[in-house]
C-alpha cells in the first residue's frame, strides 16, 4: 500500500481519501446535532478508518508539496461535498411560518391543506394592524414545496424556516395515499 501513495498518483488517493472522509465528518456531525446517535457512531467508525490511512501517508510524504496539496484540497472539498450530501437527504423536520396580509391567512391555509398540509392558523397583529399567521410542521425536503405554494397565494408574505428538535403527533407531511393527495379537514 506504501507503493501506491509513493507513486505520482499518491497525492490523488490522499485527495480521495480526505473528500470521503470530511463528507463523512460533515454528515456525522449534522447526525449528531439532529439526534442520529446510532447513525453517527456508525458513520464515525468508518469516517476515522479513512482519515487514519490518509493522514499517515499524508505524514509519510510532508517532503512533498503534491502529497500536502492533495490532503489539502481533499479536505477543502469535502467540507463541500459533504454539506452538499447532507442538503440532497434533506434530514429532520422544520417549521415554516408566514406572516401574512390580514385575509390572506384562510386563502393560504386552504391552499396548503388541499395540498396535503396540516396547518395552524393564528390571528396576530402587526406593526401596521392586523395579520394572519400559518405554522406548518414538515420534512425538510417538504419546506420549499410548502414556501412555493404560500407565495403563491400571498406573494407579500414573510416566511421563516426553522429547524424542529423533536416533534410529536400532527402531520409533517403532505398525506397521500393511492398516489393522489387527500384534502384533511
């Protein structure tokens, strides 16, 4: 194994090993923030297999601009890389909520649940008087459908995304059933 990271090609198995292994890292730790304790440890395992073998050879070769280069510039993308697989699995639930122009409340709540949608409306007031405000408990790869469908209906609405611990009971996302959505009433 020694001969293959010796070779020119060496500083690119580095590179490699460090993208897997902080994409791993960056995955790991979101796990761990969300409560994935199991999924973490498991990730961690396999996360620290690959930073052992590439940081040994990366120290094998500290002579050797290309070897530094490559753990470098593997750690550097797989900060990105793994931000990025952690965005495309879209793990653990957020609350969206809009802040609405008072009457456009009903409209979007009807609007989201005919689109499958558990939704809490809330009378509120404003700096400028009266507002309707709509909570939704959904996965996060749901979030930006349930954006879409408010301004659509309220383009002058104010809408946040947060992020949700823990939730129990209710809807968190749109219920569907026999491939076509079902209003809840």
């Amino acid at each position: 194994m020694d001969t293959w990271f010796a070779l020119p090609y060496g500083p690119l198995l580095i590179f490699a090993m460090r993208v897997v292994d902080v994409s791993m890292g960056t995955v790991r730790l979101i796990l761990m923030v969300r409560g994935w304790r199991k999924v973490a440890a498991t990730v961690s395992f396999f996360e620290v297999l690959v930073w052992i073998v590439a940081v040994g050879h990366a120290m094998r070769h500290l002579t050797s601009p290309y070897h530094l280069v490559g753990y470098a510039g593997g750690f550097a993308t797989g900060t990105y890389v793994g931000v990025s697989v952690e965005h495309a699995l879209a793990l653990g639930q957020v609350a969206v909520r809009a802040i609405l122009p008072n009457g456009d409340g009903g409209r979007v709540a009807r609007a989201l649940r005919e689109a499958g949608y558990a939704v809490t409306e809330i009378d509120g007031r404003g700096r400028e008087g009266p507002v309707d405000l709509v909570n939704i408990v959904v996965t996060r790869r749901n979030a930006e459908g349930v954006a879409v469908v408010i301004e659509e209906v309220a383009p002058r609405s104010f809408i946040t995304v947060e992020e949700v611990r823990s939730a129990r009971r209710g809807v968190l996302r749109p219920i569907v059933a026999a491939g076509r959505q079902h209003v809840r009433k």
